[in-house]
C-alpha cells in the first residue's frame, strides 16, 4: 500500500519504573480503516493509547501523523493533529447538558471560537443535529443532563464530536465493554459511520465478536509486545480465540477441569492460567 498512514508508531516502547508496558511495538492505520487491537488485561492496551493520544511520551520509538513525525508533550497536541480518544465513560460531564457536553472540553481547535461564544441554542441545535445524522434518534432534547442517557449514547455524543470536530483518528478505548448487547451494536455501528467517512479508527477491545465485526485489521498485544497482526479473513474466531487467550494456558485449563470432574485433584503447582 502507497498510501499515508493517518497514524503509525514505529518500534514504540514504553518502561514504567520496574515494568516495560510496551515493548517494540508497531502499527499503522489509514483513513477509512478500522484496526482492532486486542488483548488481555494488562497487555499494555491503555498504555499504548496513552502514547498515541499525547498523555505518555514513549521511552523509545516514533510516532508518525499523516507522513509526518510527531512527539506529543500533552493530549492537546494530539488533538491539534486530529487524534481523537474516547475513554469507556464517553468522557462526558453528567451534570452538563448534550449540548454543553458537545462544545466542552478538549475539541480540536476548530471549535474554540464556537466555545469562546457559547450560544446554547445553537450549541443544542447542532449536537441534536449531528446525533441524527449518525442515527441516533431517540436523544431529542439537547438541554437534558448527560447524566439521564445511557452508555451507548454518551459514547454517540463523544463520538459525535469527535467527527464534528474534524478527527482523523478516532481511539475508542473499550467503549463496548460496559454496554448491553443493543447498546454495544449501536456503537459498532458508529465505528462503520466514522470509517464511511474517511475517519481511520483504532478499537480496543477484548470482545472478539465485536473486533471481528468492525475490523479490517487486528492486532493482539500480549505483555507489552505485538504477538500476531493481521488483515480482515486471514485467521479464524477459534484462532483468534485461542492467541488471546494464550492457546497453552487454555489448554492447560483444559486439562485441569478434565480432572476435576473426573474426581481427581489438581496438581500443587500451576502455572497461572492467563
Ligand atoms: N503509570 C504507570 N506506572 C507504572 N506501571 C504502569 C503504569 N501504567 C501501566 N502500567 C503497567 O503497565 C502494564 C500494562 O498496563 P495497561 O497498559 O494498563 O494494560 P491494559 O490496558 O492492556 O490492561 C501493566 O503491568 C501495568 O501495571
Ligand atoms: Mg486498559
């Protein structure tokens, strides 16, 4: 492929004192391209966002923005170049209204002259507007309190915002994992929006189904390190299933439940099982 990626890191890691949460890691996604990244809790998902979105610096390695190196000192310089993260909360302000939570915060810049004149019809107006135009119908008073919508429409109105303001890179930080099977649809249905509309999207995730679903490209971290990566068809559920779950270690589990339910004890010692 000759064309630029919207973000790549190349060969990132990042040491904490006594941990190495990320460790040679490499990965690009282009516009309109949904990379999943995948992996069990304390594979270095969250840090790996967190040095995407400005608010790690990595200890080695680059980070590469539409062609072009970048080394972020905060999240707002991230912003400034187009990434956009949405943590599992959605990031909004409960006690604030839709329209409020749609102009607050840390936008990329476009939307700081409409900030600076906060006009709350307006505000109400357009943030009713853009949640239309991604299908979300039934919030329909941009004056309610955030605090009365559900997880799936707050992750919308993040979302939503994130578009509205120009993103280029949406990071959508597990925002399924909290959510009931129609809500969790909902924003699997926002991330093919965002990818429609050229928007190169990084999910994490650890719900296979989900991934499997959006994704185009997948990666799985494990222990800091990039395990597998690869494109849309080229592994099986079971496959992917089994890397995530470290095929040895399920196997051992395997293994061990056999024996309890034959009657038998465990062995002493273990492995532990992850
Ligand atoms: N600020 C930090 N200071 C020290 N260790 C950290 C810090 N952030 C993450 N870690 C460690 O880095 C590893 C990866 O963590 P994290 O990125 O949160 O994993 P994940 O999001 O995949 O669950 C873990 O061992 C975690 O304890
Ligand atoms: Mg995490």
């Amino acid at each position: 492929m000759n064309e630029i990626a919207s973000l790549e890191l190349k060969d990132v890691s990042k040491s904490f004192v006594g941990v190495n949460a990320l460790k040679g890691v490499s990965l690009r996604v282009f516009p309109g391209q949904v990379l999943c990244l995948l992996g069990d809790n304390g594979a270095g998902k969250s840090t790996l966002i967190k040095v995407l979105s400005g608010v790690h610096q990595p200890t080695s390695g680059e980070l590469w923005v539409n062609g072009k190196q970048h080394s972020f000192s905060g999240p707002h310089e991230a912003l400034e170049a187009g990434i956009a993260t949405v943590h599992q909360t959605g990031g909004t302000v409960p006690l604030m209204s839709v329209g409020r939570n749609f102009f607050l915060g840390e936008e990329p810049t476009k939307g700081r002259g409409v900030f600076r004149r906060y006009d709350r019809r307006t505000a109400e107006e357009l943030a009713l507007r853009e949640l239309r135009a991604l299908g979300i119908t039934n919030v329909t008073d941009g004056g309610a309190l955030v605090g009365g919508m559900s997880g799936g429409e707050r992750q919308a109105l993040s979302i939503a915002r994130a578009m509205y303001f120009g993103a280029k890179v949406l990071i959508l930080d597990e925002p399924t994992a909290a959510l009931g099977v129609k809500e969790a649809s909902k924003v699997l249905h926002l991330i093919v929006q965002a990818q429609m509309r050229g928007v190169a999207v990084v999910f994490i995730t650890h719900n296979v189904q989900h991934a499997l679903l959006v994704g185009d490209h997948f990666a799985v971290l494990i222990r800091g390190s990039k395990a597998d990566e690869w494109a849309k068809g080229e592994r099986t559920r079971e496959q992917v299933l089994d890397l995530m779950a470290g095929g040895e270690a399920m196997g051992d589990l395997e293994e061990e439940l056999r024996v309890i339910r034959g009657g038998g004890s465990l062995p002493t010692t273990r492995e532990e099982v992850n």
